[in-house]
C-alpha cells in the first residue's frame, strides 16, 4: 500500500506551509500529492506550482469539477500537466454538488452518472490525439450545422494513458467507477465497512467491463492525528467540525451523498440528528453530536502502533492508497504527523 498526502483546498492560510508539506512528502517517499477545489482556488493552478517545486511525488486533482470545465479543456489540462510535470500527473473528476453546480457554475445538476460517463469517454479520446467527435445526450462534437469541425490535441502528452480517477460516494457511481476509471477517490472510509460501502460496487463495476480488481488504485483520504493512545477522544474532537460540515451541511436536505453514506455504516439517528443542527445554524450542536466512533472509524487517531494497526486493516479490506491529511496546528506538527505516517507504515510492513 502507498501513501498519499491532500493538501486540500488552497487560500486557507497556510499555502506556504502547503508547499512545505508538499515537498517533505516528496523527500518522504509519498506516492501522491492531491489538491482540491470547490468555489476557491481552482486545482490546476495549484497542482502546477506543486509540480514545478518538487521532483518525484506525482501530482493530482482531488478533483476537477465536471461542471467547471468543458471535457475538451479538461484534456488539455491533463495533456499540459503531465508534460510539465514529466508523467507525475493524475487526473480525478467528480460532479459535485447541486448547490455548486447550479450556484456557482450554472450547470444543472441532473443525469449525474450519464454526464460522468460521457464527459470521460471524451476526455480519454481527446488525451489520444483521435480527432474529436462524439455524440451524446449531455456533448455533441462538433455542434452540428455551424462551423466548427473535428479537432485533435496539438501536443502530446507525456504519456499515452493519463490515470483517470472519480470520486465516488454513492453505490451506482462507485459501480461506474469502476467500470470506466482507473481508481476511485474515496472520503470518509471505514476499514471495517469498506467492503460492504465500496469494494463490493467497484467490483460489481470492474466485472461488467470484464476486468478485476488487479491495477484499480483504491484511495481513500483520512485526517491523520498523532498522539498518545489516551488521548484519542480529545484527538476525535479535532475532527469534529469537519465531520459535521459534511454529513450535516455539505448539500442539501434531500440530496446531501455524505449523509447517506455515515447511514449505510449505521449512524442513520446520529447523522439525522447532525444534518437537523447544522442545517438549522447549530454548527456547534451538530459537532458535538457526532458519535466518537464515527470519527474514530474514518480517521486514523493516536500512537504509531494504533495507527499501524489501522493501516494493516485498510490494506487488508483492498486500500492501494491510503491518502493522509494531517493535522496541526504548527507547520512542524504537520511535518511530524508526516513522518509518523510512514513510520507507521514501515510498522505495519506495507512500505
């Protein structure tokens, strides 16, 4: 299993501590380097100045918005990137939301799988310099009766295949995932209810296509707190808001995927209870209602030799990446939690 780091989303205050981050995950030997975007810094921009400052770490998006580009541009980005990167480049898509989507972008939040789907069919048909036609419900290439005519990628990307990934949460999008990507980006994973939230669907998806598992990357991404095994309560409670922003107020009442998913492992009264606080202004209400085993079943909390543990049970429920997101309060603490996760790697004979 390899690691990974998400710096998350950039202009929160810490961008230089990011970068800092972002290259003693190099010089650690991490795997990958995400960056993500949602209304904000956009993930291209970030992913280039990452690229331009280190030297092995692959770089990817966790994710580009599907809304935000235009399938073509999303190729031109991806063919760009790799190239000045040198083939360290992932590509991760996803939809996501209907608040963003249709807030921000103006682009209606229907047909999500159906848009998925054509928009990476296009994408991987661009990224091969074939002159670009398609015909679909959601893309039509070139728009008919005008002028435009089919087009193919004037540079060459660093390599053939660009690894394609989709974040996925919901069992119908995690089947298409597998199905037509090359990993699935997954947020709030349970070791001990992956198999029955995830694996099983990814599977389902990789058979329809004739393929199996074997070379689909699994990257779950899990807040990481290093700390004496005593202290894994007031550890979990660092996590707390975060937890409740997503299961609580990361969507709408009727369509909120983060939600659903904290119910399918169980937690249906508290993540009812959490979305009621949130959505009603209690942010504080709605932290304070998270269970403790939720955050300690989704996060990697403690000694060395606990988190160690954690990490042979994601490995042995089908994780090939394990992406971290460290926590602290101090660019030194954050290093330090680095330097733990390959510790514990090390400890847990996956390195």
């Amino acid at each position: 299993m390899q690691l990974g780091i998400n710096l998350g989303y950039w202009g929160a205050g810490m961008d230089t501590d990011n970068l800092a981050v972002a290259r003693e995950a190099d010089r650690l030997g991490y795997a990958v380097c995400w960056a993500a975007e949602a209304y904000g810094s956009d993930a291209a921009t970030v992913l280039a100045w990452v690229a331009a400052q280190t030297e092995r770490i692959d770089v990817g998006s966790a994710i580009f918005q599907i809304p935000a580009r235009q399938p073509a541009m999303t190729a031109m980005t991806a063919a760009t990137l790799d190239s000045l990167s040198g083939g360290r480049f992932r590509l991760g898509l996803g939809v996501s939301g209907p608040q963003v989507s249709e807030g921000w972008y103006g682009v209606k939040f229907d047909k999500p799988l159906a848009r998925t789907r054509e928009y990476v069919e296009i994408v991987r048909k661009a990224m091969s310099r074939e002159r670009l036609t398609y015909e679909g419900e959601h893309w039509t290439l070139p728009l008919p009766g005008g002028p435009g005519k089919p087009l193919k990628l004037t540079v060459h990307p660093q390599r053939e295949r660009i690894p394609l990934y989709i974040a996925a949460i919901g069992p119908k999008n995690l089947e298409q995932t597998g199905e037509i990507a090359d990993g699935a980006l997954l947020i709030f994973p349970s070791a001990g209810h992956l198999e029955e939230t995830a694996i099983k669907h990814l599977r389902a998806g990789r058979e329809k296509a004739g393929l199996t598992m074997e070379g689909f990357d699994v990257c779950p991404t899990l807040p990481l707190a290093v700390g004496d095994d005593r202290d894994v309560a007031r550890l979990a409670d660092t996590f707390r808001p975060y937890t409740a922003l997503y299961v609580g107020g990361m969507g709408s009442r009727k369509q909120n995927f983060y939600n659903r998913l904290a119910c399918r492992m169980g937690y249906e009264k508290a993540a009812a209870e959490i979305q009621d606080k949130y959505l009603s202004g209690d942010k504080q209400g709605a932290a304070a209602a998270v269970p403790q085993e939720l955050i300690d079943q989704t996060t990697l909390l403690g000694s060395v030799d606990r988190i160690a543990d954690r990490m042979k049970a994601y490995a042995e429920a089908g994780v090939t990446t394990l992406t971290l997101a460290p926590a602290g309060l101090t660019l030194e603490e954050r290093l330090a939690s680095l330097r733990a996760g390959v510790e514990a790697l090390e400890r847990a004979g996956l390195a």
